[in-house]
C-alpha cells in the first residue's frame, strides 16, 4: 500500500533537508516511566520485549484501546497516515501535485465512502471501541513530535484521525486482496480474436487452451487433497461471445490508461500476474509427534519499510462485558486488535483466496431523459427494463505546494469537469462509473453506454467484529460466528484449538449470477466484462436470508470450500485452487451440490501451483515417515526448492539426451556437442532444485539467528550456480517459444506466469506436437527439422546456448564481469531484495539500519529463494538481467503454532495452552533512526523465529522497556 512517486520539488526538499535531520536527529532512547493518558479508567501496562514486541496489560477493553492508538500512532502514524490518504483519495495534501491523478482515481473508486457505510452499521460498544482507539491516536499525535517524514514535506500538524479512517485501513488491505477489474483480461481476449481473424486460427482457443489457462501447472488442491473428495459435477456453457466483447474493449481501454500507475488500481487489473500471495498449511494431532495439530502460515505482501503489520500481545484482565482476553499476533498500524495470531484457546491463519467479487458492467446510461427524471435523477442507468439512480459527486482536491519554504501551504487544484465529477450507481452496490463511451451526453442529455464497477467490499462490512470475535474465541464454535461476519476480503483460514481441532475455511460473501443460476453463460464469463441489461446481473436478496452483508444471494457456507479434522490428516493452501474446479482448465463447468441445474463458480482461476504442490509434496513426505514436529514446519517455510526446476528441467536433460545419439540430426549434435551447453546440463542434472546464495555475503536459510555463516558449503555454491543457469534459460525457453509465437500471430503478449504454464503444457502434450489448440505450431524452428520432437529439443537447447550467452554478457556485467566460468554464476548475486522506504530512499533497508548494498551495481540485500519457492521471493519468470531477480513481495509475517500440553501436578493429565513462534521483516518503529527500526530483520532473513510470550509476565531478560499509561489528571 506504500507505492508513491516522488515528485520534483519533493525530490529537491528531501535533498535539502535530509542532511539537517540526520545531522540534528536526536539519539533514540527508551520511552520510560508514567505517561498520562486522556480518557482512561484504570492503569495500562506497557512492556516492550527485545524484539521489538509491546505487550499490554488493562484493565477494560476500552483502556486497551485508548493505548493501543496511542502506540500505533507512536510508531507507525505516517504509515497509517498514508494508507488512508492513499485510499481516501487526498494523498497529495501530502506528497503534493504530482499524485492527483492517483486521487482522483482512488476517490473515484470510493472505497472510503464504503468505509463510512461500514462505520454506520457499528453496533454503539463496537463504536465506542473505536472511538477509544481514535482518541488515543489523536493523544499521541498532541503529546508526540510528528514523524520525520511531515518536516520533510513541510507539514507542521497532521489530520486527526477518526473511526472512519480506521475502516478505511480495512478495506484497503480487503480490497488489495479481493478487488479484481477485469480490464486486463477482456482486451486480452479481444487481442486474440482479433489476430486470430487475421491469421486464420482459433484466437479464443489459444486464449482459453494454449496460453491464459486456468488450470494451474501442478494440480495441488486444498480440500479434494486434504480429504479425497470432489463434491462439484459437470455442466456446460457456451464459450465468449465475440459481438459484446468488442463493444467492451474500447472502455477498457481507457480505464487501463487511467489505473496504470496507481497502485491498488493497477494491481486490481493485473491480479494474475502478482507475485506474492500467502501459504498455510495444517497437520492433524494424530499425525503429529506431541499429538496435538499445528498451523503453519505466512502471508505475502509488499516488502517494504515500516513493515505491513504491526506485531503486539494485548491482555485484559476481567473486562466488566467481556471478560479476560490473552492474545497475541499481528494487526495492521491503523486498525485495532490482532488480526492473525493466538489466544490461550485457538490460533488461526490466512493465505488469500481470489474469490470472484467484483464484476464491470457494460450499461445503458441515459442523462437528462424523461425516464431519469421521474425517478428523480438526472442520470440513470437501464437494466432489465428498469430505471435505476446514478448519484453525482463533485470533490475538492488539495495539494501540498513542496519546496517553497512556506508550511502547510495547500492548495486547491482546478480540474476540468470529467476528472472532478464521480459518479456512482447504488443499484450496483455503490460502484462507479469509471468509462463512458461517449462523454459530450454529459453536457448534451442523451444515450451512451457507461462501465460500471460492483463490488461486494462497498457495501457496510463487518471485518473488524469477526477480529474481535476471535481474538477472545474459545473453541471451534466462537471461531465460526466470527468467520460469519467476516464479509469481504476473501481468505482461506486456518485454524486449530486446544481440543484438537484442525481446520481450514474459505471465506467472504460471493455473489450469485442470474445467468450462471440458470446453468448457463450469457454472453462472457464473470471475469470478462459483462453485459449489464439483466441476464448477467447479481441475484438481488434484499432480505440478507443468510445473514450476509449484501444485499444479494451468495454462495452458502455450506458449499464453500472447507474440511473440518480432514480425513488425510492435513491440508495446504498456497493461493491455489481450494476445490479442484480449475484443474481441467474451465472453472465454469462445475455444478453447485444443493443446486445441480446451476454453475458453481468460485474464481477464473489460482496461483501457478508451485507453492502449494511443493508444500503438499514436504508434507506427505513428513506425515509418511512420522516426524511431525513444529520445527519441521519452520524448516519447512524456509524451503527454496523451485518446483516448477523440478518439473521443466528434465525435458531440457531429455532434449540433451537425444542430441547425443548417435543418429540425431546435425542441428541437434552440434548442441550436445557445445562443451558450455554440455557442462551447463550436467549441472542440472545434479541439481535438487534448491536456490542457495551461494555466496557469505547472502541470507541463507542455513544460517542462524540473522548470522551469516562465513563459510560456503561446496553443495551450496554448485546449487547456486544450477539456480541461476535455470532460472535465465527458463526466461530464454518462454521467450523463444511462447512470446515468439505471440508475436509472429499478432496476438497480445502475455504475464510470464501464463507463459510458463503454456510452455509446460505444450511440453506434456502426448504424442508431442507442439501444436496448440488454436491450430498454431508454437515449434515452427529450426524449419530445417521435419521432426516435432526433433524441433523441440533444439528450440531447448537454443535457448541454453542464449541463456550462456546472456550471462557471460553485459546483461550480467554488474553481477559477473563477462566470466564464461560456470563456477562464477552464483545466484546470491542476483537474488535481492530493498525493503523501500515509501519516499526517502535514504530510509530504505539497505542503507538503514546498519545494512548495506550486496555492491556497485548490485543494490538490496543478498538471500536465497526463487521463482514460487515456498519462501516466497519471486520475480518474472522471463527476469534475465543482473536487477531482473530482486523482489519486493513475500512473507510479512512467518508463523508455527498450535496446543502444547501443560503438566497439571493436580490431575496428572495435561492442560494444553496455545504456543508458537513468530517473525515479521522488520520492527515497530518508523524512524528510522530508532533502534526498533528492524529489531526483527535479521531473524526474517535467515527463516528464524522467535516464541510468542503469552500471560502476563514478561521474562525481565527479555524485557527492552516499561511504561505505565495513567489517567490523565
């Protein structure tokens, strides 16, 4: 959520002031003693632990509160400042011009205005609650200097903060995770037909079969693995239907220029191609060594500094409504209460489920018109021959003039009409218009066609209550009521309690379609643009008959994917496909169990498979030989073997095979007779798939504690050298093959995650034709080779000989200085990572905190992992240059825990207590001039954890600071 630009004068006015603060900063010291706290009833205790972790201690739940505002916006309040600017739209009162653009579309999108629906529907404790954390922030912010970063941009006094802009912070992280517009895949689409019509093949074909398939490149499935079943039947649809399809490019096409460049936007339109995503996994007590179950989980997102979450232990001690609560986890700076983590009782997980939320219509607006006019509109929109409402709004935008020396200076920006008016349609949840056709019938009246954007996320959600729920939740039953009001933001969870429970859920209200109800396609599918004259529309529920927040049908619980005590003894969730209804590549032929005559459709499609196939792999292994434990799992989240290595590099050694027979064709020998191709190969053949650093200067999994080991096994560096031979000819592989081809048919080009699965899927054709569905031959050279095969493996072979070239070229030049020594290709050099400040790259890790650049040319950190490696670090499969492999996206979060039995003296039976360990990138503070900057850092990047201290006693050993928070006189 931190991705801005830096504008000119900001540029100039941190160059400026950047000296003066680092020269007069003070030194960081603990905060000690009494600090005397507005509205509170009782004391709060505050602990600080050595790593960066506060635990507090109250009385009410409303005393904890007040603290915790006070102390997220201590730590973290340009964060959280940020985050609801950039969400809210009024970024630039900020960072200036530069980013109105993303203002207007973000505010356009509204989901503020989605938030203010949700504070509406606050019952009056939940709003109390807030108002309490609110207050705290607003105390801190007046007893507190501002952050660094308000001098910088020449602010002297921030917004305050009110419970509004805490639902804000929710449903941006629920939005980065569910908001899905489907733009990118309808001009996609569009692109295919179009250059299949001119070529004379199947263009819709090579869409949906040869290159944009659903079906993931490992077939791992999280509950049909878990508990051997496939409760969904077969059903048919029609394919896309072309006439509409063409009508809706052009809209798209210009929301496409209008998203690109704005964060949330432009991920929202690209969500295939993400790189991050989350893992979880779970094994079942009688599986397990200390026969209790364990959760494993680590969420994906952006690696930046200050790090996404917030890491603390909040305790309180016989709340007059609610009781005592002991939690522990992580929550976002901005929003109370612990969003992942444990109680005493249970412990629970998430990875993101890409359930379908979010459709664009193609609608009829009328301005001006009779028929708006009687329903008391100027604007309107018609569906299934009814008139609906479309509601203006016309917002002031302010910007922050930097570099003039004048604090505080904001200006009003004059905008032209169609970038200052927004235009929703409550009848499609509140959405906006974000594309009309013709533009001038918005001064003339008349008929255009308008794109419209309905979401489940901008109705009034509960997410913050399912939190509260389950942050004091006993049991299985708790955990569920808090799972019923956790509404959008789709999740798979991951759960499991004391009295031995494993289980895993999906989550959050999806809409049921008129036409997929009726067992059919109307026109194109939901993840394409639709037609919004009736056949496509949301099944309306005004009467909310399963309790959901949306005022339309959804699929029931009942038939989302979930095991409860799966029957094999685990499950694992990577962002994969939950129910195997992709895996035979048409995610809309899959009937609903309670409804047979109608579609079930969850998603068009998962992650690439590979996390969730390596994982499944790692743990039947591990349940096959007995040797369940928690450390098992924590080995285990640091494991880098690149599955999809495993899967593609033997048609590389089998191409190498053949063009050593004796009888192979001249093209062919000549390869296998190139000693750089020949010694290359045999390094994959020895290879395990593991992606080591290969170098001390790197963070290996294999070191201790955030301690790099100095010396370099001989096994790690030859791994390291096989990662990156494989990793570039991979990139040379889809270019050569499916890029090329996309290029020669005038089709559009693809994400490379696409174009991995459209290579290994044309790789396991049997018999091998290298001919697609479409009718297009993806292996038309050497033409000299009449042989399919033939073709194949010297197009393999090729691409290594380009991959060798590559490298000892100065596409690598900072990394390898031209050698042609395998030995010198070692992976570390390529593998990096910057955990970017949001502006000031000053702030960045490196060069803050005491770390520093790998070396010239090499910025960021060295540390192991690879494409879709279970550690998530990933970066385009088609990366081939020296700064082409770093990654920003990965776990925020990495955590083991579950029930550890307690020895009772009394009955001599045991009292099992919720344990775990934890990590997070990073550390509490901000400044980065605070020795809590990256209290956490060094054990991230090793893959280590520390224990989740519960109770109300923290070991003094382990104890960095003590506060007391005091009513204020």
């Amino acid at each position: 959520m931190h991705d801005v630009h830096t504008t000119p004068n900001l540029a100039i006015a941190i160059s400026f002031l950047l000296g003066l603060i680092i020269w007069f900063a003070p030194a960081p010291s603990a905060i000690a003693g009494e600090i005397a706290l507005p509205g509170l009833i009782d004391p709060v205790e505050v602990t600080l632990d050595t790593q960066g972790v506060p635990h507090i201690i109250a009385q009410n739940d409303f005393d904890l509160a007040r603290v915790e505002g006070y102390i997220h916006a201590r730590d973290r309040f340009f964060q959280m400042d940020l985050t609801r600017r950039q969400v809210s739209g009024d970024m630039a009162e900020l960072l200036g011009s530069g980013v109105l653009g993303s203002d207007i579309q973000n505010r356009t999108i509204g989901l503020r205005r989605a938030a203010e629906r949700s504070a509406a529907v606050l019952t009056a404790r939940e709003r109390d609650f807030l108002q309490a954390y609110t207050d705290g922030i607003n105390a801190s912010l007046a007893s507190n200097p501002l952050p660094i970063e308000y001098g910088l941009l020449e602010l002297t006094q921030a917004r305050p903060w009110d419970i509004v802009d805490s639902l804000v912070i929710v449903k941006a992280i629920a939005a980065s995770l569910s908001l899905d517009i489907d733009i990118g895949p309808t001009l996609q689409l569009q692109g295919f037909i179009q250059a299949g019509i001119a070529g004379g093949f199947d263009g819709q074909a090579m869409f949906f079969e040869d290159v944009v398939r659903s079906a993931p490149m490992d077939p791992a499935s999280t509950v049909p693995d878990a508990t051997n079943t496939t409760p969904f039947i077969s059903a048919k649809v029609k394919k896309a239907e072309k006439t509409q399809l063409a009508k809706a490019a052009a809209g798209a096409e210009r929301i496409k220029e209008k998203f690109t460049g704005v964060a949330l936007l432009e991920e929202a339109m690209n969500r295939r191609e993400t790189f991050i995503g989350s893992n979880e996994w779970g094994i079942a007590a009688d599986k397990t060594e200390a026969g209790h179950p364990i959760i494993a989980n680590d969420p994906h997102l952006s690696l930046n500094i200050p790090s996404t979450f917030y890491e603390w232990h909040l305790v309180v001690r016989g709340d007059p409504v609610d009781g005592d609560m002991d939690v522990s986890g992580v929550g976002f700076p901005g929003a109370p209460s612990v969003i992942l983590g444990q109680n005493q009782k249970v412990t629970w997980g998430a990875t993101t489920n890409p359930m379908d939320v979010s459709d664009i219509f193609s609608d009829t607006l009328k301005v001006g018109l009779p028929e708006c006019i009687a329903i008391g509109a100027l604007v309107c929109i018609e569906s299934e021959g009814v008139h609906h409402a479309v509601e203006l709004e016309f917002p002031v935008y302010q910007y922050n003039v930097i570099g003039d020396s004048i604090p505080d200076n904001l200006v009003v920006a004059s905008l032209p009409p169609d970038q200052s008016t927004i235009a929703t349609v409550p009848f499609r949840s509140f959405g906006p218009i974000l594309d009309i056709d013709d533009p001038s019938v918005i001064v003339n009246g008349g008929v255009t066609t308008a794109l419209t954007l309905q979401y489940t996320g901008f109705h009034a959600t509960r997410e913050l209550r399912a939190f509260q729920t389950w942050n004091r939740a006993k049991n299985l039953s708790e955990f569920l009521e808090g799972l019923a009001d956790f509404d959008v933001g789709s999740q798979n969870w991951a759960y499991a309690d004391v009295d031995g429970n494993l289980a895993y859920f999906s989550s959050a209200e999806n809409p049921l379609r008129k036409d997929l109800e009726l067992g059919t396609v109307v026109g194109l599918p939901p993840y394409f643009i639709r037609d919004g004259s009736g056949p496509n529309n949301w099944v309306p529920d005004p009467a909310h008959s399963q309790g959901q927040a949306i005022p339309f049908d959804i699929i029931p619980f009942s038939e989302m994917p979930q095991t409860v005590n799966p029957a094999n003894g685990f499950f694992v969730n990577a962002n994969n496909d939950p129910a195997g209804t992709t895996l035979d590549n048409n995610p809309l032929n899959q009937a609903r169990p309670s409804k047979p005559t109608a579609i079930y459709y969850l998603n068009p499609g998962y992650a690439i498979g590979m996390r969730a196939g390596r994982i499944t792999r790692l743990v039947e292994a591990a349940v096959a030989a007995g040797d369940v434990n928690r450390k098992k799992l924590q080995i285990q989240q640091g494991n880098t073997q690149q599955l999809d290595a495993e899967l593609m590099t033997p048609f590389l050694l089998a191409a190498f095979a053949s063009a050593s027979d004796p009888g192979a064709p001249a093209e062919l020998s000549a390869l296998a007779a190139d000693p750089e191709i020949a010694e290359a190969v045999n390094r994959l053949a020895a290879w395990d798939f593991s992606t080591p650093t290969g170098i001390p200067e790197g963070y290996d999994a294999s070191d201790k504690k955030g301690v790099r080991s100095k010396n370099v096994k001989r096994a790690e560096k030859q791994a390291a050298v096989a990662a990156t031979l494989y990793n570039v000819w991979r990139a040379k592989a889809i270019k050569a093959v499916v890029s090329a081809t996309l290029s020669r048919v005038g089709a559009p080009g693809v994400g490379s995650s696409d174009g991995l699965k459209a290579l290994d899927n044309l790789l396991v054709q049997e018999p091998f034709t290298g001919v697609g569905v479409s009718g297009v031959n993806f292996f038309p050279e050497p033409a000299t080779l009449s042989n399919a095969e033939d073709r194949r493996d010297a197009t393999l072979l090729a691409a290594l000989r380009t991959a060798l070239d590559a490298l000892a070229s100065n596409d690598f030049l900072a990394a390898f200085g031209n050698s042609t020594n395998q030995d010198d290709y070692l992976w570390g050099k390529l593998h990096r990572i910057t955990f970017d400040h949001p502006f000031v790259p000053e702030f960045s890790i490196p060069p803050a905190a005491g770390f520093e650049d790998l070396g010239p040319g090499l910025p960021g950190l060295s540390r192991d992992g690879g494409y879709n490696v279970v550690n998530a670090s990933g970066f385009s499969a088609t990366a081939d240059g020296t700064n082409e492999f770093r990654f920003g996206g990965g776990p925020v979060r990495r955590y083991v825990g579950g029930p550890k039995g307690v020895a009772s003296r009394r009955t001599g039976r045991s009292a099992p207590k919720i344990s775990g360990v934890n990590v997070m990138p990073g550390g509490p503070s901000e400044n980065p001039f605070s020795p809590n900057y990256a209290t956490q850092l060094g054990l991230w990047l090793t893959a280590d954890q520390h224990s989740v201290p519960m109770g109300m006693n923290i070991p003094k050993k382990d104890t960095q600071s003590k506060d007391t928070f005091v009513p204020s006189p």
